[in-house]
C-alpha cells in the first residue's frame, strides 16, 4: 500500500499515468455495459448481475470479458453464436483508457488533492463517453448521465472547489473573500453553469423551434450542457458549446456531401443522368438526422481538461 502511495505521489508521473490509463481500459469495458443496457428497459447496469452476449444471451465468463484482450482473442465474435461483436466494444475501451490517461496527464497528480481531480475529470470524461455513444445509436441521451451528472456537479464542486478555479463566479467570490475558491464560490460557479449551459441550449431550441415549426434541438441535450457547465461554470458551457457547433457543422456538411455521393451513384446505377435538384434534396433532409450529443460531449471534455489553453484561443 506504502509502495502505492509512493508510486502515485513521488513516482514519476508516466507511471501514475500508465497505472490510470489501465484502471481505465477496465471502466470501458463496464461502459459498453451501460451503453447497451440505459436504453433499454428493464435492465439496468447490475441488472443482470453477469455479462450475456446481446444475440444468444449466453453468460461470459471472465476470460471472455476482458478489455481489448478477449475481443481480439476471440476475433471479434461470440464464442458460442458466432455473433459479430461490434468494433464499438474495444473503441470504448480504448477510448475510455486514453480518456483517463489524458485526464492524469492534464493534471499531474502530486497530492490525493490533485488525484481528487484526476477522479473528477476520469468520471465526468466516462458520462461524457457513454452519452456520445448512446446518442449516435439511439439519438437519446440517458438521463442516468445528464440529471445524474448534474447532481454530481453540485457533489464535486462542494468536494473539490479547485474545480472552479477557472470560473469567473467563483474568482469574484474568492476575491472578495481573499483568495482561494471556496465551497461557497464553487457551488454558485457550477449552479451559475448548469443555468447558463441549459439556459442557452433551452432558448436556441425555443427560437428553432418557432422558426422551423419542428424540435430542433432535443430535449437531453440542454439537459447535457446544464450537467457539464456545472463542471466547467457558465464560461465553459458557452466555450464547450461554441467548440461544439463548429465541429458539428464540419461533420454536418460531410454527412450531406456522404448523402449526396450516396444518391448520385444510385441515380446514375438506375440510368438517371440528371435530378441532381433531387439529389441535392436527399441529401439535405438526410444529412440533417445527425445527434448533437457527441459534439456537446466532445466541447465539454476540451473545456474541462484544457480551460486555460481554450481561453487563449477565444481571446
Ligand atoms: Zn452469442
């Protein structure tokens, strides 16, 4: 134990980076379990107790259930159906260790203070992980992640005020106070967050729409940028938001051309040289249909582990 505390205080830092990163390859594998299972009802991630194969139900054992290792042991299939088990499994895994890894990197850990943080990022970047995944699949975002991220806003930021240290609320309370944020600045920073991050997303939606007549913003979405600005303070919600719609609108506009590639070859497969208006109007109807979760999800992230160098690059 003594070997440990030394190893993640004084050792250096790759080593409490690597040791992080694996924990991490072990939390993905327990992600795909709550991507799989939030959606669907009547099973929860306890429930069943055991890992089954989602096509024949057949219990895996452990050596069946290991991160990364038993997918590529097995080649990518259920031993006992032959069902393909989608590359979804180890890219969560994978992505899940990296994700922690990053999150010790970015913090350095020297004290069980700083390692307070690193837990704080490692989970919050796991919500973030499963509320992409879930909504490229499903286009919902569970509630488990976006309510219960909320509540674990208020919980962190009372237990790690640090967290808010880039977060103009609490900077003026602490100033006013002398110093360092406090509890009381960093609960009205992550409530000031949660109010602007779901403020803002609320009222884009209203004015969408009044504009075009259908939902163009999705309810758990403005649930998910409530939950994350509560980590990153209202600041951070609009910067994680802007960062978002930037990426979203590059993905959106090579989705449409994927859209309006696919329609081309099927016309000119059918004899049709022309009804390139058609074309085009496929692909924008289409290429609409994208979940805007993921990116939500990926400006969050940035902004949580990389504020300073974020607000560099907003001036
Ligand atoms: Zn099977």
């Amino acid at each position: 134990m003594q070997g440990l505390e030394q190893l993640l205080l004084t050792g250096p830092p790759w080593a409490g980076i690597a040791l992080w990163a694996f924990v991490g390859l072990f939390v993905g594998s327990f992600l795909n379990v709550a991507i799989h299972r939030l959606p669907l009802e009547g099973e929860t991630v306890s429930f069943p107790r055991r890992s089954r194969c989602p096509d024949c139900r057949t219990e895996l054992t452990w050596k069946e259930n290991l991160p990364l290792v038993s997918w590529l042991f097995l080649r990518g299939r259920c031993r006992s159906c032959g069902w393909s088990i989608p590359a979804r499994y180890p890219a969560v895994e994978a992505l899940t260790a990296l994700l922690w890894g990053l999150s010790a990197w970015s913090v350095e850990p020297r004290s069980w203070g700083d390692w307070g943080m690193v837990v704080l990022f490692s989970t919050v970047l796991a919500g973030l992980v499963v509320a992409t995944f879930v909504d490229f699949a499903c286009f919902e975002i569970p509630d488990e992640v976006s309510i219960g991220g909320m509540f674990a806003a208020v919980v962190f930021s009372l237990a790690l005020p640090g967290v808010h240290e880039g977060t103009w609320v609490a900077r003026a309370v602490a100033e006013g106070a002398g110093g360092q944020v406090d509890r009381f600045g960093a609960l009205l920073g992550c409530l000031a967050g949660m109010a602007v991050g779901g403020g803002v997303l609320w009222v884009i939606g209203w004015i969408g729409t009044k504009a075009y007549g259908t939902d163009a913003m999705g309810f758990g979405d403005v649930k998910l940028l409530a939950a994350g600005g509560g980590f990153v303070g209202p600041g951070g919600a609009l910067a994680a938001l802007m960062i978002a719609a930037m990426v979203a609108s590059v993905a959106g506009i090579g989705n449409m051309l994927r859209f309006l590639c696919l329609s081309r070859a099927r016309a000119r497969s059918r004899g049709r040289s022309g009804g390139w208006q058609r074309s085009l109007r496929v692909a924008r109807i289409a290429g609409r249909y994208l979940p805007f979760g993921p990116y939500l999800a990926l400006g969050i992230g940035i902004v949580l582990l990389y504020w300073n160098h974020v607000l560099v690059l907003f001036g």
